[in-house]
C-alpha cells in the first residue's frame, strides 16, 4: 500500500498543476456551504444575543423591524418620532424602568446615539481612555469609531448636518471627546454617544445665545414688550459649549415633549413584561411595543429561506463540479492509457493499477479536506470581525 | 501544647484584624445617597440611619439652588447609589449634566402638579452673577406636608435598594414625618392670627409656607448682608403703600442698618431660614424650630 502511494504521490507531484486544480475545486466545493454557514450561525448568534439582552422596545407604531434595528444596531433608516412623555409613561406604569434613545444624527457618518448614563450600566460599556459624559456637548466613542476617525480625549467632533440642502438649520455641534469605550463587539463599538441634551442641542431644541436683556444691538431685537424679549434670526447661537456659556443653554417648551426615537424597557420581571405588552396590545398605549428577539428571529427566518435557496445552488454547483472531476479523472485515465499498459507490462495485475490511482484520489482528496479544515479553522477564528465587516454594519 | 500555646496569639490576632477590616466592610456596605440640598439629606440621613452615606457635596456659602458642581463632583454624583432630587426645577446645573436617571429619586414628583409659578426676576448676590426666580417656585419643604410627601419619597427608593432593611426605614420615616407634622402643627397656630394680615419677604422663597398657612405673601428682592439703596427703599415704600405689612422675613439676620430703617417704617423683622444649605450649627428641624419660635416672638 505504501508503494502505491508512493507512485501515486510521485506522480500526482510531477503532474502538479492539475492536481493543484482538483484540490482547489474540491476545496471550494466544501469551503463555500461550510464557512457560510459558520458565518450565519455567528450573525445569528450576535444578532439574537443582542435582541435578547434587549427586553422591550417602545416606538411609534409602523416598521417593527425599522424601530429594533435603529435601537439596537442604529440602523439608518429612521422610525417616526416619540415623545420623552413614553419614557415617562413606561415608568408611570410602575412595571418597567425606560431607557430613551435618540438616534437620529450622525457626525462623519457615525450615528450619534442620545441616551442617559443608565444605558452604559445596561449595556455593560466600560471606559476604556478618559471619563464618562459629565457636562452638555461632550460625546464618548465607541472604540473603533475612535479609531477609525483617530480621535482621542480631548479632540473635537462636529455633528453633521442633517441636510446639505437645509442651510436655515441649526449649526453643527462641536462636541468635545471625553471619553473612548472599551471594545464591547457590538453596535456600540460604531456610534458616537451623548446625552440626550446634547442631541437635542443638535437638534436646535435646547440651545444657548447671548442673554437678550442685556442685548443693545437693535437689529437683534425684534421685539420687546410685557417683558419678553423676541430675538431675530440674526442672534447666534453658541456652536460649542463651554463653562463660560454653559449657563446660557436651556430649554424651549416642556421636556415631556422633546423627540426620541425608541424606548427601551427593562421590566422588573416575566410578569410586569408580559402587563405591560398586554396594555400596549390592548391599545391602552398610542404607541406600540416589541420583543426585539421576536423581531431578530422573523429577520434570521427571512434570511434562512435565502440560505436555502442558496445551499441548493452551491449543491447544483456541487454536483456539476463533482461530475467534472469525474470526467476529467476518465479523461485522464484514457490519456494515460499508454502509461497503464507499460505498467502492465512490467508485470502489475490490473489490481495493483487499481490501486495506484486509487491512490492518486485519496492524496487529492485528503489534500483537500486539509486545505478545508484549514480554511473553516480561519474562518471560525475570525468569524465575530467577519460577521461585523460583512453583515453588521 | 505547642498548638495549645500558639491559640491566643492566634485570637488576638483575628481580633485585630476584625477591628481594622470591619468599619471597613460597613462602610462598603453603606448605600452611597447624593442630594441636590440640606433639607433631603437631613432626610435622608434621619431615615436611612446607619445605611446610608449622604453626601451633600454643596460649600457652605453657596446657594444650592444655582450652585454648580464642577466635574469631579458630577463623577461623584454619577456613582452614587440614588441621587434625591427636590424637582420644581430646583438645582438648575441638573438640566446641564449627564446624571443616571433610573438612579434619581424626583421627591417632589407626588406634588407636581401643584407646583407654584413666579413671574421673571432676576438679581446677583454680590459677586456670584446674576440668577432668576422666574419659573416653578422651588423651596417645597416650607410647606411641611409637602417634606412629608418629599420624605416619604425617599423612604420608597431607600427600600426599593435594601429591601431587607424596609423596617428600619419605616420607623425612621414615621419618627421623621411626626417631627415634622408638630412643626407643622406650631407653624399653623403661629400664623393663625396672621392670616390676612400682609407680610413681606426680602426674597421670592416662601411661597410653598404662604399657601400652606394662607399667609398674604408679597416679596422684594433684598439681600440680607445687603443694605437696600435708596431706590429700593422708594420701591419699599410705595409697596408698603399697597401692601401695608407688619412684618418682613428674612431668609438670614439682616444687616441692622435695614433692620432700624424697617423698624422706623413699622416693619419688624423675623428670620425664617428656608435652610437650603447646611446650617452653621444645629440641624434641619432646629433651624425650622427656630424659624417658628421667632414668628411666636412677634406675633405676641
């Protein structure tokens, strides 16, 4: 046996290319339906263990799928506006804690996510260079938006504008780094975090300018009467907070009615999660509430009936394949008829050449399940980056 | 009998380290309490006992109302266990930081809604800048219903973080909440006799006592360490005009330069310290105790 692999070996050596062209079709053969799946099952499992670490989501009613994926992967499209009066309904039902998000701006193409300090403690994100937010306009960055734009603590950002058209709109925001999280291989790694004040100071909603009473330029003024100051579109708003002008930010309006895109509710248990779906289901809340795990699982349904799709391409493929490999093995064994014959007549029984080319096969076979092993064993140690540069985003 | 002889070096030495390690291991075991002014950290302090730190980081000389922290106590306030606010927008510098809401207690959140609003003033205490009055009126524990509802509050989020200690916070609330119901009571039979008379204050605080007592309340914007200019002195006059007040309060002793002018108008004088800031001595029910044995002095 160990002489016909010997010639077998020899001879798939000398005829080097064309072993190296079966190996690598029948590498790709196995690699592709294997390594995919892999990578689905990882998508999978950092798709769902975020969704199921996520109890509720509160958000107006439309796209359930449109609102999980903007509060928890900060998807781009935008679902329709909230009040902060939600958050304050969920907790006014005493059976859930909220947590609202704002996620509507960006700042070089990173999503700007609003949030209160309480969802760090959720999420379990941890400063890795600088210090958690503290005052308006200071913003922390996911780690590979820090290192991706090369922004430390310390450095300045600028929130984009929403519209390159809207040139009426507020000023950008320059916001103050003062903090980078520790890597947490998730959507959080991508977004650019600050309180909800500042979002809304983004937003023009709060913001600050020079106190109008002690104003003495007129052409500021546009009126003046029972006390109240009315400001022309001429006064500046300030673009930058600092300690001298921080003072000067407040709010127009009731807060309860500021915008947020989603609330998340952390329930108290299985019990006050299961009340609280029933009053939203039963239309005793304007807006509707979402399992974000129910809504990943349908998505991952969605994407399994692609995947079966696929899997019978790469099996038709397969097939095609495999019946060229057979081809070219009987090809090869006419072209080497002259060869067999001088075998022959040395004396080998046709077993013995049965066995050389048998041979021949194994070696090309194991070679390629190898190369397989090999490449699956890369694909499963890189699996988590892969699944993040491929498919979340 | 080696082993024999070893033991009570053994003992004294577990005992040493008991001694050392233990405060240690309480104090770790303290909930942390942060508190926006002195009222609520004297209630929290007199409810939570011996499991609770409160920390009330505010200097003595300031004004917690338009105080504002600097970073470092920000950071302070972010890892606290619960952060009690008093709500009626008091403590403006919250509205300009980051601060974990699922860990601040809102004590006045059980009265929202009856909230009392004031017209815009604005004035500057020496060197300290401007700030304004204008808005919800914000001193709330005047009233001392509404500190019972504020420290009842408090109770709540306490048992809500240490449920085992809920009895221990329950007889120190009721303990609290009738102190404050008998000053409550001696504040209302004080200012029985004073009900329709007119009064006035030297700053627009003591709004919440003035419903709770029907007091016919009217404030000017006066300082205590300041003595009025004679423009004010004018201002005075026409409102005692309208106003024809017996009495003015003050949230301090008064220089005595206004206390004579005041006298020689036929307005006499009474600190009622509103004790937002940590006293100088005593603590939050003898300043208030204080503040009710001063308007029994001129209203015999």
């Amino acid at each position: 046996m160990i002489d016909s692999l010997y010639i077998a070996w020899r001879y798939v050596s000398y005829n080097w290319v064309r072993s190296l062209t079966l190996v690598a079709c029948i590498t790709l053969i196995a690699v592709l339906p294997l390594s995919l799946e892999l990578l689905l099952d990882e998508s999978e499992r950092q798709l769902l263990s975020r969704a199921e670490s996520t109890p509720l989501v509160v958000g107006a009613k439309g796209s359930s799928l449109d609102l999980v994926m903007s509060s928890l992967y900060f998807g781009k499209t935008l679902p329709e506006l909230i009040s902060m009066a939600d958050a304050e309904r969920v907790i006014k039902t005493g059976l859930a804690q909220p947590l609202p998000l704002y996620v509507r701006f960006k700042a070089r193409g990173a999503p700007v996510v609003g949030a209160t300090l309480d969802y760090f403690d959720f999420r379990g994100l941890h400063i890795a260079q600088g210090r958690n937010l503290a005052l308006l306009g200071e913003c922390v960055l996911g780690a590979r938006v820090a290192e991706n734009f090369g922004l430390n603590p310390g450095d300045a950002l600028l929130s984009s504008p929403e519209s390159l058209f809207d040139l009426a709109g507020v000023y950008p925001l320059k916001m103050q780094v003062v903090g980078i999280l520790e890597p947490a291989h998730s959507a959080d790694d991508l977004a650019v975090f600050v309180d909800l004040k500042t979002a809304w100071i983004i937003q023009g909603l709060v913001h600050g300018h020079e106190e109008l009473v002690n104003v003495t330029d007129p052409t500021l003024v546009m009126d003046r009467s029972n006390g109240n100051v009315t400001a022309t579109a001429k006064l500046t708003h300030y673009t930058q907070i600092t300690p001298e002008n921080i003072d000067s930010f407040h709010f127009h309006g009731d807060p309860a009615d500021y915008p947020i895109t989603a609330v998340i509710a952390l329930p108290y248990d299985d019990k006050s999660s299961a009340i609280l779906r029933g009053r939203f289901v039963a239309g005793e809340q304007p807006r509707q509430i979402e399992v974000p795990g129910e809504v990943i699982e349908g998505l991952l349904a969605n994407i399994f009936r692609i995947k079966s799709v696929l899997d019978a391409v790469i099996l038709v493929v397969g097939l095609a394949t495999v019946l060229a490999l057979v081809l070219v093995f009987a090809l090869s064994l006419r072209l080497r008829q002259r060869e067999i014959q001088t075998i022959f007549k040395l004396g080998c029984s046709r077993l013995t050449i049965a066995r050389f080319l048998g041979a021949e096969i194994v070696i090309i076979l194991a070679a390629s399940a190898l190369l397989t092993l090999l490449l699956l064993g890369v694909v499963e140690r890189y699996d988590e980056p892969l699944v993040r540069t491929l498919f979340i985003r | 009998m080696h082993y024999a002889k070893q033991l009570p070096c053994l003992r004294i030495t577990l005992l040493l380290l008991t001694l050392v390690f233990a405060p240690t291991a309480i104090a770790a075991d303290k909930l942390k309490v942060y508190t926006v002014n002195y009222p609520l950290a004297y209630f929290t302090e007199r409810i939570a006992g011996e499991q609770a730190e409160v920390v009330f980081p505010a200097p003595p000389d300031v004004d917690p109302a338009f105080w504002m922290p600097d970073t470092d106590t920000i950071i302070a306030y972010q890892r606290a266990d619960l952060i009690v606010i008093n709500g009626a927008n008091y403590a403006k510098w919250i509205s300009k930081v980051s601060l974990p809401r699922l860990r601040m207690v809102d004590t006045s959140r059980p009265f929202a809604d009856r909230f009392l609003q004031q017209q815009a003033t604005s004035h500057s205490h020496g060197t300290g800048g401007d700030h304004s009055h204008s808005g919800t009126a914000f001193t709330t524990w005047l009233d001392p219903g509404q500190a019972v509802q504020q420290a009842e509050v408090i109770a709540a989020a306490l048992t809500r973080k240490r449920t085992a200690a809920k009895q221990l916070f329950e007889t120190n609330l009721e303990e609290l909440k009738s102190n404050l119901l008998a000053l409550d009571e001696r504040l209302a039979r004080v200012t029985t006799s004073a009900a329709d008379s007119p009064i006035l204050a030297s700053h627009p605080v003591y709004q919440y006592l003035a419903r709770r007592y029907g007091l016919n309340l009217r404030s000017v914007m006066w300082e205590p360490d300041e003595v009025p200019d004679e423009s004010q002195w004018a201002e005075f006059v026409k409102i005692l005009e309208e106003h024809p007040a017996k009495w003015m309060l003050w949230e301090a002793e008064p220089a005595s330069e206004s206390v004579e002018r005041l006298r020689s108008l036929g307005v006499e004088s009474i600190v009622f310290d509103p004790c937002g800031n940590r006293p100088e001595s005593g603590d939050f029910l003898s300043v208030m105790l204080k503040n009710a044995a001063s308007l029994e002095d001129v209203s015999r």
